[in-house]
C-alpha cells in the first residue's frame, strides 16, 4: 500500500505525458489520481494499529545489495499524518489551479503530481539513501512550478530556493555516509541504536541542522521562503507552506532525536533561542508588510518557531504538540494562501491597500477568511489553539523563560492577523474594482470546506489525529534514553 500511495500520482504523471495533451485531460487525469491516492491514505490510515509504536506497511526489498542499500518503506505515528496531510492538499491544489493555469497545463499537472509521490516518499522512506533520493528528487518539480508558472521575479525566486535547500542538503549527505560507514547500513531503523560518542553527535548533529533549518526554515536562513511564496502560484504556495516546511522539521523527529539524543540536548538552548528570534523577530516583520502573501509568509516562519522550540523540549506535550501544530499549519496557512489567491485571481493584486470592504461584496469569502484567521491567532475551539497550547506547556515545564518570550508570539501574531483582516474586509470599499466582486464559486468553496471542517474537528475533538502518534511519540522518548544508555555503556567499554 505504501508503494501504490507513493508512486500512483507518478505513473498518473506518466499517463499525462503519453495520452493527457488536452488540458481538460491533464486536469481530470491529475483530479482524480490526487483523489485515488488520498483515498488509499485514509485505508492507510483505517489499517494503521494506534497501539504499536513500530513501523507498519513495511517493505524491504534489495536495491543495491552490495552497498547495504535497500528499498524500504514504512510508517509509524509520526510519519503516517504528514502522508494524510500531502494527499489531502494535493486535490485541493489541482482543484485551485482549475482556471488560474492556463499555460502548459499539463506539464504543470505532472509537475504537482511528480511533487505529491517524491514528498509522500520523503516520510515513507526507512532507507537513508532512497530519503536522499526523494528528498533531492522533490527539488526539481517544485523549482519548476515556481520558476514556470510564478510571478515576474519567479527565476530569481526559484534559484535562491534551489540554492538554499540544495546547499543543506550536500552536508546531510555527509552526515549520512557517516552514520552508513559507522552502523555498516543505511537502514534508519537500526541506524536509530547505533551508539555514538559525543563528539561524533555534535558534528552528525550540526550537518543535519544546516539542512533541517533551512528547510523549517528558522532563522536566519528564512530569506528565501517570502520570495518564493510571493512569486509561487498559489497551490505552488499551499504545498509550500502544507507540506515542504513540515519536511524539515519531520528531519528533526526522525533523526536528530533518536539518533543524536546526547547532541539534541545539548543544542537545545541554540534551537530554543533561534525559535524564539524567529517567533517574535519575524511576528514583528509581518506587521510591517504591505503584501498579502507576505505576510502570510512570514507568519509562517514565526508559527513554525513554535514547533520547533515544542520538538525540543523533550517531553510527551512539547513533542505531540509540535507534531499537531505542524498539521494544524499545514492546514490554515494553506486555506490563507487559498484564500489571497481567490481574491488574486479577480484584481490582480496582492497589495492590503488596494482591498477594503470585501465583506460587502463578499460574504462567504468573507466569513471563510474570518474562520481562517481566527484558527491561525489561535482561538479557543480552532486547532491552532490546541497545537500551541500544548507546545507552551511542554516548553513551561522545560524552561519558563521560554513560555513567556513565546507567548509573546501569540500576542503579535493576533495583532498582525487581526489587522490584516481589518484592512482586507471591513471598512468602506476604496478600490472601484472591488465593488464588481464575485463572491466563492461553487469550486472555491468546495476547496476550503474539508480545511474547515478539520480546522473544527481538531479544535473540539483532537483525540483521533493524537492517537495517531501518541504511542509514537512515547516510544521516541523512551527510545532517546536507550540510546542514552547504550551511548554511556560504549564509552564505558572503551576506557582503560
């Protein structure tokens, strides 16, 4: 089943190549595979047993057999949501592109398509080198939505992402070979108790990091992520936000805590700190912008902030926490940059100036925006109060000053929201155009209806989504102190 959710949407990108000319093909052939994959995602999810922590689905077949690399695949609590979360946003995303892309429409569809199977590889994968491959591979399709089919500075955007991603990931090869020449395999589960000094932690540690954060991104190597999300087209910013972010900090759970817990801890001020500049610092530029997506962007980095200080405070509510706030994200700000888009799409501007009154012209637009918004401030009864309550309180029991400076995150991000929201829809209608609006196609609001209804599934009920990886979650703890103990017991051995 693994190997069918990963790749149908490639050999449905296939498909498009050899027979889906027509654009009405392309698009129909890309709806329904993005369709087909999610729906083997919830049978995934149907046959998934909460109560084991092990990987589940596994497969393991030879694929360079003289160098210890297999094709492997698996999936555990932490690993099976993001799946979930990439086929869920991939038909939202091909629904959104319907009437936005009308140039190379099916070279666009098999692009998307080519980006769902790399990046539901990327979480699948217990080979470290088939996690490389896929995780380089993802590279390709989404450099190219953004430099084909983006804004008017979309080269320069897609280059500086390329760049950016492409120069972390040459030191997590590193790290890899290392780990692979240190265990005598590339196999990640057994590669997880495989003792190491200290030393070779904290060096393992810093080339996963380079990689990990750029990708998050944290700061200061967030620069490339409002470029890309103002040039993208808007599903090339909802996947962005949906899902590439969350791969780094996925890196950060699969590997950086289990393998490297001595190292972990002990970067844990640096990560704490780096969170905490990107919450408040980033919050407060945010305020500043004048741009919807933007803004959009980098609230982005500051909510992401949260997830990584709940990530390291190596407790069960940071930890589940950080993992519900990554869905919760993955969620909202996709429906946000939805949301830009829609409005995009009829004035041809993303500048808060230029809105004003859409509430008078459009309603439902309107209510969904206010929805959204709120879910992303955190209200009670939304799910983003649930994600960063959780990660407060697994950072107050860590350390208060952190609590207290990440609150202040909280703070910032309703002011900037709510004022976004303010000059967006209310107030009197300034821009002539504006009053020619048409409110949500029936498209545009089957879109954004599943988004809210997890937005309120999660935010009232979010037991189902945390008995996903809450077994998950507590054998990664447990397994961090077996490695703790294997690591002290080595170097015990070792002495004189």
């Amino acid at each position: 089943m693994l190997t069918l959710v990963t790749f149908l949407p490639l050999v449905a990108a296939l498909v498009i190549l050899l027979v889906g000319r027509q654009d009405a093909t392309a698009r129909l052939v890309a709806l329904v595979a993005s369709l087909v994959t999610f729906a083997v995602s919830l049978a995934l999810v149907a046959g998934f047993d909460t109560s084991k922590a092990s990987f589940q689905f596994v497969q393991d077949v030879p694929w360079l057999p003289a160098f210890g690399i297999n094709y492997r695949m698996g999936v555990d609590g932490i690993s099976l949501p993001f799946v979930l979360l990439t086929a869920l946003l991939t038909p939202i995303c091909i629904l959104a592109s319907w009437q936005s892309i009308q140039k190379r429409v099916h070279e666009y569809m098999v692009a998307f398509l080519a980006l769902e199977s790399f990046v539901i590889g990327v979480f699948c994968a217990l080979d470290f080198i088939l996690f490389y491959v896929l995780w380089e591979a993802m590279l390709i399709p989404m450099f190219l939505i953004i430099g084909v089919w983006g804004g008017p500075r979309r080269v320069y955007a897609a280059l500086k992402f390329f760049l950016y991603t492409l120069a972390g990931s040459v030191l997590m090869l590193i790290a890899i070979l290392a780990l692979g020449l240190k265990g005598g395999t590339f196999s990640i589960p057994e590669l997880m108790g495989l003792p190491l000094s200290f030393n070779v932690q904290v060096w393992i540690f810093l080339a996963f990091f380079v990689s990990f954060a750029v990708k998050v991104p944290m700061w200061p190597v967030h620069t490339w992520l409002p470029d890309a999300h103002v040039e993208a087209p808007t599903a090339g910013s909802v996947i962005l936000a949906g899902i590439l972010l969350k791969m780094g900090a996925y890196g950060f759970l699969r590997f950086s805590l289990p393998m490297l817990p001595d190292a972990s801890h002990y970067f844990a001020p640096l990560m704490y700190g780096l969170s905490l500049v990107a919450i408040v610092y980033t919050a407060l530029v945010a305020l500043m912008q004048t741009d919807l997506k933007k803004l959009i962007a980098y609230s982005s980095v500051s909510h992401m902030g949260f997830v990584t200080i709940g990530l390291f405070t190596f407790n069960q509510q940071g930890i589940e926490g950080g993992i519900l706030q990554m869905v919760n994200h993955g969620i909202v700000s996709g429906a946000l940059f939805l949301l830009v888009g829609v409005v995009y799409d009829r004035l041809h501007t993303r500048e808060i100036a230029k809105f004003g009154g859409l509430a008078l012209r459009m309603p439902v637009y309107a209510t969904f925006f206010m929805i959204f918004t709120m879910a992303s401030v955190g209200l009670p009864g939304t799910n983003g109060f649930i994600g960063e309550f959780l990660i407060l309180l697994g950072a107050y029991q860590s350390s208060k000053g952190v609590a207290v400076v990440a609150t202040t995150g909280v703070v910032l991000g309703a002011a900037y929201m709510l004022w976004m929201y303010k000059k967006v829809v209310f107030g009197v209608i300034r821009n002539p155009e504006v009053e020619h609006l048409s409110d949500l196609s029936a498209r545009e609001v089957a879109l954004f209806l599943p988004l809210l209804l997890l937005v309120f599934w999660i935010g009232f009920y979010p037991l189902p989504f945390m008995d996903l990886f809450h077994v998950s979650v507590q054998h990664l703890l447990v397994q961090t102190d077996v490695n703790k103990v294997a690591m002290m017991a080595a170097t015990a051995a070792a002495l004189p």
